[in-house]
C-alpha cells in the first residue's frame, strides 16, 4: 500500500478558508483517482470530491461552490481548497489514492474544526 502524507488542517473561524494537500510517499501508477472523504463525530464516513489524472471532478452537494478540488500530476499531489467553511465542516478530512489494478490507499486523516 501506498502512504499517503497529509497536511493543511486545523482550527478556522466560520466563513475562513482552508487548504488541504496530500501527496503519495512514493510512486504511483500514472492514471489514477485521487480525492477527499471526511467523517464527522457520529457521522458516516462521506465523500467529498475526487478528481481524475485527466481533471475531472466530482464534489458532494453539501460543498459545491465551496470546495475546489485540484492537483498536479508532475507533483502527484492533489489539493482541496475549502472556502466559507461552516460548522458543519468539522470533520476528519482524509485522502485517498486509487490506482488502477491496484486498489485504494487511505490518508491517515486531518483534523478541520470551524468555529462560530
């Protein structure tokens, strides 16, 4: 399985922003899916926004508009930029790597916590 290094969380007043990164600690397959889950006290583990080597995404309704999805195949490092955070987006934020014939690597999480 493949590591995968997060960073970027922490602690945000409600309407602030945020940027989380997550990068694999070694080479990965070149085609593959990359993207964000995040799980809140309580709550089911739930998608937020992926995004395919080639760009194309795919976010959760609850964040569209608000969330940008991104990342840089040269750097394979993808990137999830959270503005007008809520309350609500308090949450474990993790990443995932899925790579073609050879299945889904996990980030170890991120804390986000958004005050009001």
């Amino acid at each position: 399985q493949v590591q995968l290094v997060e960073s970027g969380g922490g602690l945000v007043q409600a309407g602030g922003s945020l940027r989380l990164s997550c990068a694999p600690s070694r080479t990965t397959f070149n085609v593959n899916v990359m993207g964000w889950y995040r799980q809140a006290p309580g709550k089911q583990r739930e998608l937020v926004a992926t995004i395919t080597t080639l760009g194309s995404t795919n976010y959760a309704d609850s964040v569209k508009g608000r969330f940008t999805i991104s990342r840089d195949n040269a750097k394979n490092t993808v990137y999830l930029q959270m503005s007008s955070l809520k309350p609500e987006d308090t949450a474990v934020y993790y990443c995932i790597l899925d790579q073609t014939y050879r299945g889904r690597s996990w980030g170890q999480g991120t804390q986000v916590t958004v005050s009001s």
